[in-house]
C-alpha cells in the first residue's frame, strides 16, 4: 500500500509541477533571484524585542533563489502525502494553494532534501540573514512596505486562544520589490540557524550559533498581533515542535560558507555551583519559624536580563548540594509572548537570594506554567507549558533536568506535544511510593476550568494524560497511604450540608482516570490565590491556603476561626496552614502562618502591598513550597520566602498576642 501511495504522490507531484517546456523542466517551486548585496541587521531592541539588538552589518557574498512563497498543501504533500490528513485542523489551510502547516523544523528539512534529489540543485531553508534582507527588500522601516501593515495583509492579528478561519492562500497581497509573497504573515516560516544573541561585528554569509536548544522563525503568522510581523522581528521554536501558526518557504543555492558563532548568554545561577552533596541535619524540634524574605531580586540591567512588571507563579526545589532553587515568570502580560522563565538560587548557608537570571525561554513564546522536583535520586526535574504564541490555552509541555544541581540542564524534550489544553504545568510535580512521577496541569484556560494529571512510571521518558479531572484549577495532590489520590483545587466549589460553597475536595482509587467530589471543610479561594497540598517528611499531610478573598468574599464571611495557646477562638485572616495525620479525613491543627510580628510587606504579583501581625497574614499569593531533607518548609508566595517547620505549625499561637491586638 505504502509504495502505491508513493507511486501516486510522484503522479501528483509531477501533474502538479509541469516538466514539459520547450525541453526544459519548470521549477517545482516558483523562485525568484535575490541578488547579493549588504545591509544592517537588527532593530532598536526596545523592551521585549532586546533580542533583535545589536543592530550589525552583514554582507550576502552571492545571490541566491528564494520560494515566491510559502511552500503549499499541494506542494509539500507531493513529498508527504500523509500531511492531507491534517488539513483543516483547527478550521486552517484546507486548500492545495493555501501555506502548509503542522510541520516540524525536520519535516522542512527533509522535503528540502527531497526535493534537492529530485532536481538535483541544492534546496534548503534560509538562513535568518538570508530570511530577514529578503523580507526587508531594502527597507529599514518596519514593514517593507512602511510604518504599518496594510488591511489587506492583516489576518486576525490579535491575541487569540481560538484561531479564527482566516485563509492562507499564497500570493493574495501584493510582493514586496523582491518579487516575494506573504513575507509579513500568513505563516510564520522555518530558518535554518539555531537562535542565539547577534554579534556587534560585521558579517559575511552568517549561519547563526553553532548550537542551540531552539532553531529561527520569522515572518509572524494569522491570528497573532501585528508587532511581530515586523522585518526584523525574532522568534524561535523547539525543532521537533509543529504548530497551526508555521510553515515555511524554500531557497534553492549552496550552503553559505560563514562560520557559525558561539556566544553562551551569562546566567548568574549557574555561576560556580558547588557539587559537594551536603549532609543535611534534621530539625525536628525546636520549633522555627524565619521571617519572610524576597526571592524575586530585580537583576542589574547591564545583565541583560529581561524583567518585567509583572512576576508570579512560582516553583521551588532543594538540590543535594544544600542550595535551593526558585522559578517563576515574569512579563508584563499575562497572556503576552514577551514571558519568560527567571531563576534565582540561595545558596547554601547564604542569607539572600541572588538576583534574578534567564531559566528558559522559547522566543517569543508565551511561556505559562513551571514546575520543579528533586527526585530524591540526584535528578532535577523541570516541566514547563510553551505556547503556540501568546495567551496559555495552546501549550505543550517540555521537561528538562539536570544531574549537576542545576548547572546544566538537558535539551527541552517534548512529552506533550499537541498545542492544546490540559497541558498549563501547575508546580508542586510528587513522587509516588512506586516510583511514579505526577504532574498536574490545569485544563483549560478559564479560572473555572478544572485539573489535569499526567503521569509518567519510567522516570519521566513517557507521559500518559490520565484522562480524569480534579474539581478545580491550580490543584495541589499528594498519594495517601493506601495509594489513593487525593487533592484541593480553586473554583468549582461544592455546597457543604448546610449550603455553604467549601473548597472541592477529590478523590481518586484508578491513579486519575476518575474523581469523586466532594465538600471539604475549608474556604473556596479565587483570583490570584493558589493553594499547597503536601505530604511532609514526618508522615502528616500539609495544606496551606486563604481564609477567604479579601476582595471578592463578602465581609461577613470572611476569615476562619483559630484558637490561642489556651483554647480560646480568635477570627484570623489570611494564608493559614492545615495538618492531617488520618490522611486528610480531619484537619485538627490550623493556624495561620504569621509569627504574631508586625509588618509591612510587598507580596508581588497580585498579592501587592499587605500588614502582617497576630491576626492577618499573606492575603493573596500563588503557593509552591518544598521540604527539605532536613524537614524545613519553604513556602513561597508570589515574591517572598517563608521557613518553618512541623513543631513551629503545631505550636498554637500565645493568646497574649491576640489579646494586644485586639486592645
């Protein structure tokens, strides 16, 4: 069957492709000859576009042929006819003459090749040098027509979660002076080099890094903002991923000979870790509680470090050498492709935190969701969502780790490939007692959307979407002793017996293929809250959360009831922690995690601006938290870091301290 599918596809190819002209073949792909020539390389670099700076020389030695445009169904499927099957996926490209998409970097690269047998001539994929001078045309505005991208160019061009139908039919707008098509939208398109930062120096033929973890697109696609349809704007994608946004076109000439750069970006983090394993001395007693720190630190901009306004979602793990590592995003919209994944390490014995520093990053990718896990077996886990484009409703999910606290980390593998819901990585990845590794991950976009669990049983080479939902987003879980799945999450809340909406509590005996509901005994939480569900070290199941919203709750209903040293009740607002020693039946220790001091605090993210004293603590935060091996708690709100330990949580609160407060 497969070779009479061959035989056919070269039918179609050459019916597609006439050969017959006065005894000459015609090209397969129309070409057009951009001829050699210099020009400045770059842009002004301003905010998010940093990348696009050093603005440098480059010379093109010889000219070369370029696709008219973006390589077709029709086209691409004469080499790949399995491709036919993916037409109209996500309501796109259905037609011979629309642009190709769902294709990999290797999916272009192997037509290329194809097609360099069957014409005998060299075709491969441009270089960004190569991409970027034929896109500009000789222009040096944004555009190659100007300031602005005309009306009759434009496809969508705004931040979307779910594409609109626009047609990709090539060649529908006019050229630019090149006699190229849709250099500005339709799909973005494949380049050959790996991305890396640009040389100062000028250039002859340049080919890019020598190596890299992501490889070029340009050009910008249908259903994404019109910034980043600019000339020379940069993007950049795993190579094994393949989205409904790119495709690419073709160019038909010998490699160039430049020599590939090497210039590894300078990563504070990562700078002189010690890989002498600590011995860790644990803390049972007596009890510890360590005022609250920052751990987001605002790099120095000779760093060049990208920070934005806006840092949250947190994740934090220990590593065997004693330090301990933090992750978060920062952007300045949420939804934006601006967000990155920033990094800051204490390091043994260290009292701040370092200033922040680049963990990962897909150019030009909204980057949504992050998680840590030390596997108690020399491994560092890190798991991480990756947009098609912006918004965090088309993600994958990529894992890397590292063996060497840190200090390097593995090439971003895919284990989720589909960009598509249930893929938003939720910190707080467990360890089951068989070994298993669990990631949670929120199933849609929507703050009413529920949990997804993905579970991996051979050390995270392969991942299994479980197919159930837990009651809630942003869920935290952890396995009970008779291998039962049980977790919290925020919305979706469940009317107690008496009517009164409580935080949904699920239940699962199949690993997450199903979920019982059920009404827990605590307060819902909302916007910009995120709780922990944790089992510690000394066997109890640890919960932290909020008493209540403190804008969306109505006043009469907020805050929990504690009680002091002396039994006596006291109304206390804010995060508060709760222990289980039944496996989550009973919650009989709760408290709120303040140590009765007064403080005037910046929580970050959503949090802003709070007062800590005996009866108000943290009133919003995304949660995630670690224990140590020497049984210290590390909780982290959206900006500060909290240490305490079991016996400090067990020890009630000096009614004293209630009593100065409320005289």
């Amino acid at each position: 069957m497969k070779n009479i599918q061959k035989v056919v596809a070269y039918l179609l190819g050459t019916f597609l492709f006439p050969v017959s002209m006065m005894g000459q073949s015609e090209e397969v792909i129309p070409l057009v000859t951009i001829p050699a020539g210099v020009f400045y390389m770059g842009g002004a670099a301003e905010g998010e576009d940093f990348d696009e700076a050093p603005i440098h020389q480059v010379v093109l030695t010889s000219s070369f042929k370029m696709g008219k445009t973006e390589v077709t169904n029709a086209q691409y499927e004469a080499f790949c006819p399995e491709h036919r099957a993916l037409r109209g996926k996500n309501g796109l490209s259905k037609e011979d003459d629309e642009a190709v998409i769902f294709v990999s970097y290797y999916d272009a690269v192997a037509f290329c090749e194809w097609l360099s047998r069957k014409e005998g001539k060299i075709y491969r994929l441009p270089t960004e040098a190569e991409w970027e001078y034929a896109c500009r045309a000789g222009s040096y505005y944004p555009f190659s027509m100007g300031d602005e991208l005309p009306s009759n160019y434009q496809k969508n061009q705004r931040v979307v979660r779910n594409y609109a139908p626009v047609s990709l039919k090539v060649a529908q707008t006019p050229p630019n002076t090149f006699g190229l098509y849709d250099m500005h939208g339709n799909v973005e398109e494949w380049c050959q080099d790996w991305y890396g930062p640009y040389s100062s120096e000028k250039q002859m033929d340049p080919v890019g890094q020598s190596n890299g973890c992501f490889r070029v697109t340009r050009g910008g696609s249908h259903n994404t903002p019109e910034k980043f349809l600019r000339s020379s704007n940069r993007m950049a994608m795993i190579p094994e991923d393949k989205h409904a946004q790119t495709g690419f076109r073709v160019v038909q000439a010998d490699y160039p000979k430049g020599k590939p750069q090497t210039m590894e970006p300078f990563v504070l983090s990562n700078q002189q870790i010690s890989q002498k394993m600590i011995s860790w001395k644990r803390k049972s007693s007596p009890s510890l509680f360590i005022p609250p720190i920052p751990f987001v630190i605002q790099p120095d901009c000779s760093s060049q470090t990208p920070f934005y306004k806006h840092n949250h979602q947190p994740a934090i793990t220990w590593c065997d050498n004693g330090d301990l590592l933090a992750i978060w995003f920062t952007a300045d919209n949420e939804n934006g492709r601006e967000m990155v994944v920033l990094t800051s390490r204490l390091r043994a014995g260290a009292k701040e935190w370092e200033p922040a520093s680049l963990f990962f990053k897909v150019p030009d990718r909204n980057m949504t969701g992050s998680a840590l896990l030390n596997d108690g077996c020399g491994t560092l886990y890190h798991l991480n969502g990756v947009e098609a484009s912006g918004d965090w409703q088309n993600l994958i999910m990529i894992q890397r780790i590292s063996k060497d606290n840190g200090k390097t980390w593995s090439y971003p593998r895919i284990i989720a490939s589909e960009h598509a819901k249930r893929h938003q990585v939720i910190a707080g990845t467990i360890k089951t007692k068989e070994g298993w590794l669990i990631q949670l991950c929120d199933a849609g976009p929507g703050g009413q959307d529920s949990t997804a669990i993905h579970v991996s049983r051979d050390g995270g080479e392969n991942w299994s979407d479980m197919g159930g939902s837990i009651a809630g987003i942003h869920a935290g879980i952890v396995q009970l002793k008779d291998g039962k799945l049980l977790a919290f999450g925020r919305n979706n809340n469940i009317p107690d017996s008496t009517g009164q909406l409580r935080m949904p509590m699920s239940i699962s005996d199949n690993m997450g293929k199903s979920w019982r509901y059920f009404a827990s005994e605590f307060p819902p939480i909302d916007g910009g809250q995120r709780l922990i569900l944790k089992r510690l070290n000394e066997g109890p199941i640890l919960l932290v959360s909020f008493t209540d919203h403190p804008l969306r709750t109505p006043k009469n209903e907020r805050g929990i009831i504690f009680k002091d040293d002396e039994g006596k009740e006291y109304r206390g607002y804010g995060m508060y922690a709760a222990l289980s020693y039944d496996e989550g039946k009973t919650w009989p220790v709760k408290k709120l995690i303040t140590d009765c001091n007064y403080r005037f605090l910046n929580g970050g993210g959503w949090t802003q601006f709070f007062e800590m004293d005996a009866t108000h603590a943290e009133p919003r935060g995304y949660l995630a938290a670690t224990q140590t091996p020497d049984n210290v708690i590390h909780l982290l709100t959206s900006r500060l870091h909290y240490r305490f330990n079991l016996a400090w949580l067990e020890e009630p609160i000096s009614g004293r301290y209630i009593h100065e407060k409320n005289h």
